[in-house]
C-alpha cells in the first residue's frame, strides 16, 4: 500500500455549554480519532463522569458528538480515496502492492473464520473415475462394470419369471372361483381369495426386490474400494465375488444389436452477429434405445463407452422423455416404468438410484406446490381475461401436484447414451392440432433448453412431434405442423439462450417415433434447412488464366498492323 496512507487521524471536538454558576459558556474540548470504532453514548458517560458534567447536556452532547464523528469521517475518508486516485493516476501508486495487500488480508480472513473441511467422498471417488477412465485402465472399468450388469439382470429376469408365473396361477385360481360362484364359493370366500393373493404378491415382490438391492449395495462398495486399489496399483485382479460371469466379454449383452434407423444430419449457424455452429440430427428410432444397452456390431467395446468418458466432463449428454404426472416407480405406468425398469437393470454407482431420485423430486415438487397456492392467482385479476380458455383452465388448475410443462431432472451413469434425462409432463392436448408457442409444453421445451446451457449439457435429445409413438390422428399435415412449430420454437430458444452466456448446444437431436413413413420422415428432414440455417459450400467454377502471347506470335501481329 502507499506510504503516506494514513489509517486514522485525531482531531479536536469542542462542545460549549450554559453554567448555573457562570454566565460564559463552558467550553469542552475532547480528542476522537477518526475513524471512531467505539460507541459514542459509552464515550458521553465516560466524559460526564470524568468531568464531573451536568446531567442535562448528555442529550445534547451525545447528538452533537454523533453529528460530529460522521461528517469527518466521511471527510476522511474521501480525503484518503482521493489521494489514492491521484496516486494511481499519476503512477505514485504501485497496483500490484495493493492486489497483495488485499489478497494477503483475504487469505488471512478465509484460513481465521472460514469452513475448514476438505474434498469429501464423493469428489474424491469421481476424481479417481475421471482419471482412471481417461488411462488405459478404461477397458478393464468397463468389463467390471458390465460384469456386475449381468448379474443384476440375471436376478432381475429370475424375478420378473417368477413373479410373472405367480400372477398366471393366481388368475386361473380366481377365474376358476368367480366361475363357481353361488355354486361351490360365495362373495366372501372371494374376497378373502383375493386380499391373500395381494398379500403374496407384495410379499414376493418384497423378496426379490430385497435380494436386488443388497446385490447392489454390495457391488457398490466393491466397486468403489476396487477403484481406490487400482489407482494405487496396477496388479488389481479384475474378476469379482459379486460377478456372475466376470470372464464374459463385453459382447455378451444380452439384447441384439438395433438395425438400420432413418437419418439426417445437418450443420447449422445461428446468430444474429456472433454466429455458433450446431450439429443439428433427425433420426427415427424408440426414445428407450438411447438408455438401454445393446449388443454392439463390432462386438469389441461397449454402447457406453462416451457416457463412461464424458460422465465428469463439460460435456454432458441429455435426452427429454415425455411422461405423466405419477412419480415413483409404483405408480409410474407406459414410456416411464420402461424406462425405470432399463434403469434398475444395473447398478448405480456414481448417483442415487431412480428411486430414490424420483422420492427427493416428490419431496422438492411439495415446496413448488406450495409456491404455486400462495402466487398462482397475484396478478389473475389483471391478466386473467387476456388468456386463452386453455391458459385459463391451466391457471385453474394451478394447485395440482405436477401439471402439463413441469420438469424434473434424474441424474444417471449406468445408460447406454444419456447422463441427465428431462421429465416433462404432457396431457392428451398434444393430441389436438392447434397448439401454439404459448402452449406449456413449449415452455416446458424453453426451460429445458436454458437448463441444459447452464449446465454443461452440450448434446441434447428432443421428440420433435412431443410424443414417443404413432397413433391415427398423426396425419401428414398433422406431423408437418407440429414439426414447424417446434423446429421454429427452438431455434427462437437456442438464439435466446445464446445471448445468456454459458455452454454452447454443439448437438441437437430431433426424435421422431417407430412407425413413421418415409415420405413424412423425407418431409421433416427437407424442412430442417428452411427453418435453420444450413452451412452449405459455395462452389465456384475454375476457368483457365489466359496465357502471354508467345514471341512467333507476337511478330506476326505486328506484321499484320503494319500491312493494314
């Protein structure tokens, strides 16, 4: 810091008061230094009790030597920012003293009153994974990991068998018994029937689903202490006790390998001055088949391979799957339950399993409803009556548990393509021809898209009609409609989410179900480069440089200029 910086300066405070005893005013004179950092009304009774004051001036004094203290300190310190502008303008002032200075004091600050606690597990762990799967060890991960995937999904396929037969027995059972009703059963008896066959089913499901979960947890911990020991040696042996088959090949997998999808891939830039590049897609396949592993053709490394090494990076991967408004996996039915079941096929090992993640958003989703009860109809009055009937019955419906446009997050590591998936929940208003970009689905897509940019999410997978199957009412113009609209609406949101800062959408993925034609899947891949700006190479024609007129030439014409 500068040298002629003064930190305080002491000046002279005089307070003049009435005696009973004499006619002149009594003259006060008391040194403060400035700035003051003690309390004034302590200073004033130290002062009338030292001096032996009268009692009646305290009032007075006490505001006089407040007035006083505040007005030069702030001349003080204006004095002293003014002496340090001129020093920093005229060179006196060296900014790299003070930049110690201040980093100096902040460090001793933070090291005095800051939290003292180091790297915890769980950035521990993922520091070892980053490492190690950027090394050669990569393939050695990989093979453990699927390794205990079979022995999941074997268990997983002994209990849907038995479950599945148990259910076959007890509906011959209760069909039999509903046929001979009033004959050689009564009501009662099936009622009773039916309340034990509930009982053995939750009691079979409790079993496997215990049996399922201690696997898990014990490959978990295995897997967790086997990483720590391969950072440190080298030697660590791959096969596992909790392994069913650990000297399988990744080829193993137990699903075929997909077939050919319909495709188009375009590279596009958007931007009104600054232009980004994009990667945009077009395919034609189940929305399940980005999560589910499967065998690969090359028979040599996993599907998962780029989830596996982007899992801790900028570079996330995610995918919009469209569902109801049921959370958990229980009362999850369709798209949803698949896709719960794909993951509880394999261990988590890096985040919660789905479970446990869909409890935490039922618990998070309380606090949003309750928001929602509390601000849903603040500004109704002034806005209500310029909203659509549908936006209207939204607003109406403002206090239910999920509505259409929410979404919520699960975090992943054990699919085929995908780290984080965006729940958004949809109705049957889909289904109709004549939504708009005020519709919460569209919304819903916008909040996805500021999320994924603020998250590191640089590849991202979207159901560009806003459904994941085929049904009649999806005629040509119907799927031609909806897919403008989302084409434009996203463009319109990847332009806006631009000019906010952070992660670039390198790759967008547009999703169309199974079981479109070939002409509508052409119309939507033509659509792609008039909505967006497709990157296309100018091509120029190459014609010969004229050649300098040779030297036999040249006398020839000047033979000729001369005849003429």
């Amino acid at each position: 810091m500068d040298n002629n910086y003064n930190p305080v300066k002491q000046l002279e405070f005089h307070f003049a008061f009435p005696m009973l005893t004499r006619e002149d005013l009594y003259q006060l004179k008391v040194p403060v230094e400035i700035p003051f950092t003690e309390s004034i009304p302590e200073l004033v009774q130290r002062l009338v009790a030292s001096l032996k004051l009268p009692p009646y001036i305290e009032e007075d004094l006490e505001r006089e030597l407040q007035t006083f203290i505040e007005k030069e300190t702030t001349d003080f310190l204006d004095e002293q920012a003014d002496a340090i502008i001129k020093n920093s303008k005229t060179g006196e002032l060296d900014v790299e003293d003070v930049i110690k200075y201040w980093e100096k004091n902040f460090k001793e600050n933070t090291v005095e009153f800051g939290e003292k606690s180091g790297a915890n597990d769980a950035e521990v762990f993922s520091a070892v994974y980053h490492k190690l799967v950027h090394s050669p060890a990569l393939e050695m991960i990989l093979q453990q990991e699927h390794s205990y995937a079979i022995a999941v999904s074997e268990i997983v396929a002994e209990r849907d068998k038995q479950v599945t037969h148990l259910t076959d027995t007890q509906t011959e059972e209760m069909c039999r018994a509903v046929d001979a009703v009033n004959v050689t059963s009564t009501e009662a008896e099936i009622n009773e029937l039916a309340g034990r066959h509930l009982e053995q089913q939750s009691l079979i499901h409790a079993q496997w689903d215990s049996q399922v979960d201690a696997i898990k947890e014990a490959q978990r911990r295995h897997y967790r202490q086997w990483l720590m020991d391969k950072q440190t040696s080298a030697s660590t042996p791959l096969n596992s006790p909790l392994s069913a088959e650990a000297n399988r090949t990744f080829s193993d997998l137990v699903s075929d390998a997909q077939g050919p999808v319909m495709q188009e891939s375009f590279t596009i830039h958007l931007g009104s001055q600054m232009k980004q590049m994009h990667n945009i897609r077009l395919l034609c396949t189940d929305v399940l088949d980005f999560c589910q592993l499967r065998r690969n053709n090359s028979g040599t490394q996993p599907q998962r391979l780029q989830t596996a090494l982007g899992l801790y990076s900028n570079d996330l991967c995610g995918l919009v799957l469209l569902t109801d408004t049921q959370l958990g996996s229980y009362s999850a039915s369709g798209i949803s339950k698949d896709f719960i079941n794909v993951c509880q096929s394999s261990t988590e090992f890096h985040f919660s399993d789905i479970d446990d993640q869909l409890e935490r958003v039922k618990e998070a989703v309380k606090e949003g409803v309750a928001w929602r009860k509390n601000h849903i109809m603040r500004d109704s009055t002034h806005h209500f009556l310029n909203l659509t009937s549908s936006e209207q019955q939204s607003r109406r419906s403002g206090t239910k548990y999920l509505q259409t446009g929410d979404v919520y997050l699960t975090h992943h590591s054990n699919l085929a393509e995908v780290h984080v998936v965006f729940h958004m929940v949809v109705d049957d208003s889909l289904r109709s021809n004549d939504i708009n970009s005020r519709h919460p689905t569209i919304l819903g897509l916008r909040n996805i898209l500021k999320t994924a940019c603020s998250s590191d999410i640089t590849t991202l997978t979207v159901p560009v009609l806003l459904t994941h199957e085929m049904s009649e009412e999806m005629t040509v113009a119907w799927c031609n409609k909806r897919a403008e609209l989302v084409f434009k609406c996203v463009k319109g949101f990847m332009i806006e989410m631009a000019s906010w800062g952070g992660s670039d959408l390198k790759n967008l993925q547009f999703l169309v179900p199974k079981g479109i034609s070939e002409d509508v899947f052409a119309n939507l891949a033509a659509m792609l480069p008039s909505i967006f700006r497709v990157s296309n190479p100018l091509v120029f024609k190459v014609t010969p440089s004229p050649q300098p007129p040779s030297s036999k030439q040249s006398k020839t014409d000047k033979n000729n200029k001369s005849n003429k």
